[in-house]
C-alpha cells in the first residue's frame, strides 16, 4: 500500500503571516557578549533568540514567534526522531561598509528550502515567511554580528514534530531560526586544505536525496569526515555511486578546478549534489571576468593526472560557511598528490575578493544580489 504524502494547499509564495514577539527577559551583557564575539570560531556562540513558525495538516502555517532562544520539547515519538524527516539551511547577514546590514542572495536559500520540503515530503514554507523570519531575527539580534570578518550565520531548519510510529510524511511540523556569530570556517583563512578521496563511503545516489539539503546527507559523510581526519586531511572528497570515479563534492561544498588556459569547470548539478547558492555565484563572476566555464563531470583519475602534468593549476572547494576554500593536496589509500605547488591561486583568490567585495558592500553589486536588512 502507497501512502499519501500530507494534504498541503496550494500556496502562494508571498504569503505573509504576522509574528509575535516575546524578547528574552535574560539576555547576554554587553561586556559578556562582546567577550564572545572577540574569538567566535564558527558554530559555537548563540544569539539571545529564536524563531518559530508550526504547521499542521488542518490549520497549515500558524503562530509565528520571535521568542527567546531556548530547549525544544519533543514527544518521544515525534517523527524527526525515528524517519530523520528534516531540513536546513544556511545562509548570512554582514555589516556592510556603510554599518548597514544585509543578506547575500537570501531568495534562493528560500528557494532552496522549498525544494528540500518537497522532496523530503515536507510543507513548503512560502518564501516570503521564510524571508520574514530572517529579517525578524537579524534585527532583534543585531547586536551579535561580529566586526571586521565575522558575520552571523543564520540556521533555518524544519522537522517533523507528530507524534507517531509509521512510515509516512508527519502531518506537524516546526520551522525554526536561530543564529551563530562566526568567524572563519577554517583555522587560518584561506590556506590551501588537504582533503581525503573516500574509496569506500558515497555521499548520495541518483535518484537520491543529494539536492536536498537535509540532514541525513551529512550524517552519512561523518565517517568519512572522521577518516580524513585520521589521515591528517581538513575534509572528505566523494565521488559517484555508480562508478566510484567521479568527482561529486566535498562533505559540505562544491568544487571548483582551475585549468592551464584558465578556463574552469565544476561538476553539473545531476540530482546528486546540492545546488549551491556560492556555487551558482561564482559561476556567474567567472562568466563575467571573461574564463570559459564547464558545468561536466570530472574523473578522479583525470584529477590526478593533470595535477601531475601542471595543466590544472588550482582547485577550490565553496559554500556559505567556508565561502572559498583552496585545495592543495588530495590524499586517498593509493597515494597523493599536490595541485599548484600547494599554493592559492589566482583566479581563486580573484573570485573569492570578488564575492566577499559584493557581500560585504566593498564593490557595487551589479546583480543585485545584496539584499539590506537596515
């Protein structure tokens, strides 16, 4: 017997919905939280509040709250806990030269979010509330962005909250937002990173849940993360499950190779690997600084032997949270072997400027892609 996915309406993606607000009666000092925000690291310091948006089968999307960042009650049973029906996303908000804030391309993180819903048999959460919950948060915690570099890593995430065993889509679900002050991904900036070629573990298959941004796909990279790290490696590099050859993506980013003509591919956006927000942007800044771009898939052995000749010069990894990465080295159980001398290359040093400039509001933004909260 098939089961029906849950009764959702027809919605409009510019639904908007009104918030309550309930500000935390204990929030961090000034001199504590300027304390925090000195070194924050990335994931470890928490702003003061929270959003939350429910939704059921009968009532659809209601009580919206911008309430006080605290532990979330579950019923033992509820769904998320036994079937991992789930999704997230992540996204940031800068202070911007002017001392404004603004969000880099926050439409498509909505998009994105949509898409994950559908495919994880999820509500989907019209863009316009998704955007309204972001801009609801920034504001009350805006004194929690970080100066210089840092900036505030925005978590939105939804799952499935009936009470039940059974395998099929909850009928309750919860959306919730809350927000990280970060610094850089990775210890030391933008050096160049080694990474660990997992032989034996794949991150998602075709037909599979790899577009989606859940959070099964990165439960099943922890081992293999695990094994890079053994092998002295910063992150794990996954190819295909059918042929175990191909190039995918890195445990949670896109990746980039830089050739000798200075031309650049990146592997295609087959269902497998998730449609990055980073990805599609300096896709479109390569484009527009005159490179030849490929979107087509790339052999790990192919990988290997222009790195040995000299004609890939560099190779990059992107995403919201490590923004661009340099590769150096790619290690595995069959050897090594070192791309461009170990050093950061040009052109990734140029796209990276590039996008960091537009975001951070150091260059126009000729695409629009920067969104102003205040």
């Amino acid at each position: 017997m098939t089961l029906a996915p849950p009764r959702i309406c027809p919605m409009n993606v510019h639904q908007k919905i009104v918030f309550s607000c309930s500000p935390t009666s204990k929030p961090v000092g000034a001199d504590a939280r300027a304390a925090l925000l000195k070194d924050p690291g990335f994931g470890r310091v928490f702003t003061d509040h929270m959003v939350t948006i429910r939704w059921t089968q009968e009532r659809g999307w209601h009580d919206a709250q911008v309430r006080a960042r605290e532990p979330i009650s579950l019923d033992p049973a509820a769904a998320v806990l036994h079937y991992g029906q789930e999704i997230f996303e992540g996204l940031k908000a800068y202070t911007l030269s002017d001392s404004s804030i603004a969000l880099f391309r926050p439409e498509q993180n909505a998009r994105r979010f949509r898409a994950s819903a559908v495919r994880m048999a999820m509500p989907e959460l019209p863009e316009s509330m998704f955007l309204q919950a972001i801009e609801e948060l920034v504001k009350i915690d805006a004194a929690w962005i970080p100066t210089g570099e840092g900036s505030l890593y925005l978590r939105p995430f939804m799952f499935a909250t009936e009470a039940f065993l059974g395998v099929r889509p909850s009928h309750e679900c919860l959306f919730v937002l809350i927000a990280s002050s970060v610094g850089s991904y990775f210890k030391g900036g933008a050096k160049a990173v080694t990474v660990w070629l997992s032989d034996r573990y794949t991150r998602a298959a075709e037909g599979g849940t790899g577009a989606a941004k859940c959070g099964g796909n990165y439960a099943a990279s922890l081992l293999a993360q695990a094994e890079a790290i053994e092998h002295g490696c910063d992150q794990v590099v996954f190819l295909d499950a059918a042929e175990h050859r191909w190039v995918e993506e890195l445990g949670g980013m896109n990746v980039f190779f830089v050739f000798d003509d200075g031309s650049i591919q990146t592997p295609p956006l087959d269902g497998t690997i998730l449609h990055g927000v980073t990805r599609d942007s300096l896709l479109t800044l390569a484009r527009d600084m005159g490179a030849t771009v490929r979107e087509e898939r790339y052999s790990i052995e192919q990988w290997k032997a222009d790195a040995e000749c000299g004609r890939l010069t560099e190779a990059f990894a992107c995403g919201t949270a490590a923004v661009v990465t340099p590769i150096g080295r790619v290690k595995g159980v069959d050897g090594e072997f070192t791309i461009g001398g170990q050093s950061v290359g040009p052109l990734t040093m140029r796209l990276r400027s590039a996008l960091v400039d537009i975001q951070r509001g150091h260059a126009p933004d000729p695409y629009g892609w920067t969104e102003r909260v205040f």
